[in-house]
C-alpha cells in the first residue's frame, strides 16, 4: 500500500468544498479501488515491484473494519466533521491527531507554533520531539514521507524499535499500521504532548534489536564535532533517547564502530560514560584503511558511551540492540581474564600455530558459577608471525569450522564473541597461527534467557560452493542465506540471529550489510573491507518473513556467513 499524503494543516475550518472538487473526489474514490486490483493482479504475475511489507503491515483499513477487529477509531467516525486544532475536517491525519490529543485531556485550541502541513508538527514543538516511542505520543514524519508529511497516533509501543499506530489520511483512510525501525520507513520523530504510558516496557528483561541506526560520525558531525578524534582523546556521545531507545532504563548497547583511515595502527577503548577507562581494548584499528567491530558496552548514568583512541581517526557508531537494566545480558566493564604476554591464566609464551588454550570463565568477572549460558568475549591476537584465525567453542565440544577473529602478521585483530560456557565452566581458544592471545570477559548470558549462543556454524560460503555457486559473490549482489531451522536456530519463535560475516580477497575496497531478507538494505555496512583483505565482524540481524537474512557486498568478493546464535521473539 502507497503512504498517504497528509494535506496542508490549515489555520481555520474548512470552507464548503467547490461542486468540480466534489465531483473529483467522488470520481476518485470509484477509481481507487479499481487501480488497487489491477496493481495485485500485476505484482501476483511478477510485473511490478514486491510490496515493501517489511516497511509497515497494515493490520485494517476503514472506520469499520477496524472496529470490527478490534482496531478501534476511538469514535473518530462519529465526529470527524468537527475540526479539531482548527484542522481540515473528514479523512486527515493532523485532524484525527489533534482529535486523539483533545481526547486525552488537551484543550481543543491550536497551539500557538503550530503552522504549515504535517511535516511542520515536528519543528514546531522542538523540545517536545525525540527519537523515543511512547504510547500516546505522535508518530511524525517530515517530508521522506510525502510532499506534505504525516502524523499518526502511537497506540502501543512493542518494542523501541516495533510500534503501532493509527491514522486517517487524506484521500485515503482510517488504518492501523505495524512499523520496524529497520523496515525503512521509521517515523522521523515522536511528539510527546501527554503520553499515555512510559517510553518504552522498562520491565521487559529481552534483548531488543535495533536500527542499525547511526548515533555517532565525525565526518559529518553526528554526535560530536565534525572532526577527526586526535590519538590519545576520547569522544563521548549520546546514546539513550536515540536510535529508537528510551530516555531511561537502557543497561547495555550493542554498537557497530567503525575507525576510518586511522594515521597509525593503534586500538579503541570504549565504557561507560563516567566511569574509569578500562585497559582491555574493543577494538583493534590498522592504519589507512577502513576498521569495522561489533562492540558491546555499558551506558553511563547520563545515557551517554565514550570511546577512546590511540590513534588519530575518524570514528562512527551504529546501535543494533540493546538490554534493559535488570535483562538477560549481564555483567559490568571489561575484565582481562588471559594475557599470554604476562602469564595471566596461560603460559607466559605465544600460542604456537594449531595450539588452543583453556580458560575457565565462570566464576570470574561476575560471571556466576552456575545460571550463566553464554560469556561475551572480546578476544585479542597481538604479535602474530602470519595471518590466521583465532576460534572460541565450548570446552568438551569439538572445534567448529566457522572461526570469528582475523588477524595479519604483525598486526593485532579483535573482535567481540557470543561463545557458549562448555565443561567445567571453560571456553577453549584455537589458534591457526602462531600468536599472542588477550581475552576480555564483557558479559555474560543468562541461563533461559531470550538470547541464546550456539556453537559456531557455517551456513554460507561462496568460496566452496555451500548455499552459493562457487566463486565470488558479484558486486553489489545479496545472496539470501536461509537461517531458521538450520545450525541449531528453531523454526519459530525467532526475531534475529547472531551472525559472523567474513569478506575475502574483494577486488575492490568496499562492505559487506548483512539485513533481513525482504527488507530495504540498511544505510549502515556491517564491516568494510579494502581490496584483497580478509575481514570479519559479529553482529546481531533480525530475520525477514521468509526465515532467512541477506547479505550484499559493494565489491566482488568471496562471502562467508556463520551462526553463532539467536534471539527468542
């Protein structure tokens, strides 16, 4: 279904409608339903495009069908030739918007900034506008949406990043609509003039899927200044109240950084705002080319995360989930818990090429001796004498073939691992070279929780011909990678999976997005790659209606997609 303009907000009630417009509209509304059969008939034989459900499902249209479904008008039927807020009576969104709010207690008196269409709502109550859903609040877009903008009524928020809503629309009609926040046509903002209910379910303990949604980029200013971060500073940004997030409530966040062209090799530290800057790196950034890691943190008690460099470089952050306080993602700061260069819990001498190493995680940093299902690791190569894989399982299971962490000789490599508590509270740690390994606990899964750890399995790979003809995946292609039922991950009951992507030998710089099938690419890569390099990166990415993600790469290049994980609906 095409988004419904929403007309000009006028300023008095309208005036009786000239007898040629009537006839316009009568004739209109007679053709309407016939253009909508002919476009089903065409999109059913493949000869228009697939409708963009993964933007919005329309859950009913009409004042009456929708209350007959339980989707009710509030009564808007009965009084929709009454203006409210001085707006243009009948099927309006800023009408029956301005109708909701009068019914929740505002006075029936246009506020005084309000001017324009519906794309002038949000700036003209700039305080009272945020990227937070609350029941009750108004969903607004400025014009992305159409020529005149829209506004609709939040009626129930599922999730920050899954809201319903209810609208009427000129020309169009009465309907109540599900939107995703990934699905490409998330409100621009929320206009909170007297909300009904809290931002967002404070007492929902599962781990929410988010954007990806940019939250920091000093190339454009985002966040921050638009400059790059000097080596040895630091920026700290706004995370709460963004991305789809409440105000308050948000425990951890699950970030996608990215360091571009850093001057020197070097590594980023990020924590909690306000809180001391921990040791252990996130991430690990090579000179001159683009640097992608998934990076889980604490938020500061002013809603904010900071992230440190080493080196000179640019710097961006995409939120893709987030736990509540009080959730299934535990733990605190990064706590070291192996060091091979000093001795800590390992032999103090490099992991010879084919070595794997034991490491008792319960019991440690936080980590309970008991109720813990997962540990969140970030594991570390530094010093290698050739490029190679570090690969983290379960102890007492046998070493999958799907590692997570790259690293090249004499280079350091990090990344962030979901890796399940095998026998005796242990994780092992292989090396296919010989090398230096750091290993930071950053949390820890509850036992029974919504988000689940898998052993790693691959699922999809180009380069030998599994779920793909042998060979690079072309540019700019998104092969679809099956992933409910497969690897371990149910047939249902499923919202996202967890999932390690690899790019190798691109024959150009570029990225790889890994995003649910069915849905618009996000703006946002899931790592990025220079010519003929090897890179990987983790990260969690809702399912589409299929059952299955997509992953794109800008650049030919060989693809690789392996399941570490899932989250329960």
């Amino acid at each position: 279904m095409s988004a419904a303009a929403c007309p000009a907000a006028s300023q008095t009630p309208a005036a009786p409608v000239p007898a040629r417009r009537r006839t316009w509209r009568r004739t209109r509304r007679r053709f309407l339903p016939v253009l909508a059969l002919v476009l089903a008939v065409l999109a059913s034989v493949g000869l228009t495009a697939p409708a963009r459900s993964a933007e919005w499902i329309v859950l009913c249209t009409g004042y009456d069908s929708c209350n007959a479904a339980g989707y009710p008008d509030s009564s808007y039927k009965a009084v929709s030739s009454t203006s409210y807020w001085r707006q243009t009576t009948g099927h309006n969104c800023t009408n029956y918007v301005a109708y909701r709010l009068v019914k929740n207690g505002l006075p029936n008196v246009k506020p005084a900034s309000l001017t324009g269409n519906a794309y002038n709502w949000g700036p003209s109550f700039p305080t009272q506008t945020n990227n937070s859903p609350a029941r009750g609040a108004v969903a607004w877009w400025n014009t992305s949406y159409s020529a005149t903008g829209h506004v609709a009524y939040v009626e129930k928020v599922i999730s920050p990043s899954e809201i319903l809503v209810s609208e009427d629309n000129w020309g169009g009609d009465f309907r109540w609509r599900r939107i995703t926040l990934t699905g490409g046509r998330w409100p621009t903002g929320f206009i909170h003039f007297k909300d009904q209910g809290t931002s967002a379910p404070t007492t929902d303990t599962s781990w929410q899927v988010a954007g990806p949604v940019r939250l920091l980029d000093t190339r454009t200013g985002n966040g921050a200044p638009k400059a790059r971060v000097t080596g040895g500073s630091a920026v700290t940004f706004q995370v709460t109240g963004r991305g789809g997030m409440p105000t308050s409530g948000v425990d951890k966040v699950l970030l996608n950084i990215n360091a571009t062209t850093p001057a020197t090799d070097g590594y980023l530290t990020v924590h909690a705002s306000g809180t001391t800057q921990p040791t252990a790196r996130a991430a690990s950034v090579t000179a001159a080319r683009p640097n992608t890691t998934s990076v889980m943190t604490r938020v500061g008690s002013d809603g904010k995360v900071r992230i440190y460099t080493s080196a000179t470089t640019d710097l961006s952050a995409d939120v893709v989930g987030w736990s509540a306080t009080g959730g299934n993602v535990a733990g605190g700061a990064p706590v070291r818990v192996l060091d091979t260069r000093t001795g800590l819990s390992a032999t103090k001498a490099k992991l010879a090429a084919g070595g794997t190493l034991s490491l008792t995680v319960t019991g440690r940093a936080g980590v309970p001796t008991s109720g813990a299902s997962a540990v969140l690791l970030d594991v570390s190569s530094s010093g290698a004498t050739a490029g190679g894989w570090l690969t983290t399982y379960p102890s007492g299971a046998t070493r999958p073939a799907a590692p997570q962490v790259r690293y090249e000789a004499g280079k350091a490599g990090t990344g962030l691992v979901v890796a399940r508590v095998g026998t005796g509270g242990a994780v092992k740690i292989h090396s296919s070279a010989q090398t230096d390994v750091m290993v930071d606990i950053v949390g820890w899964l509850r036992s029974g929780g919504d988000q689940v750890a898998l052993t790693p399995t691959r699922v999809f790979d180009s380069q030998s011909g599994l779920g793909y003809p042998a060979g690079r995946v072309s540019a700019g292609s998104a092969p679809i990678v099956p992933v409910l039922g497969r690897a371990g991950v149910p047939s249902s009951g499923v919202s996202a999976v967890t999932v390690t992507v690899t790019a190798v030998s691109p024959t150009a710089g570029g990225y790889l997005t890994a995003y649910p099938s069915g849905a618009a690419e996000t703006p946002y890569a899931t790592v990025k790659y220079p010519a003929a390099a090897t890179v990987v990166n983790t990260i969690v990415v809702p399912i589409g209606p299929d059952g299955a993600i997509r992953v794109r790469s800008s650049a030919a290049a060989y693809v690789k997609a392996d399941i570490t994980g899932y989250v329960l609906r």
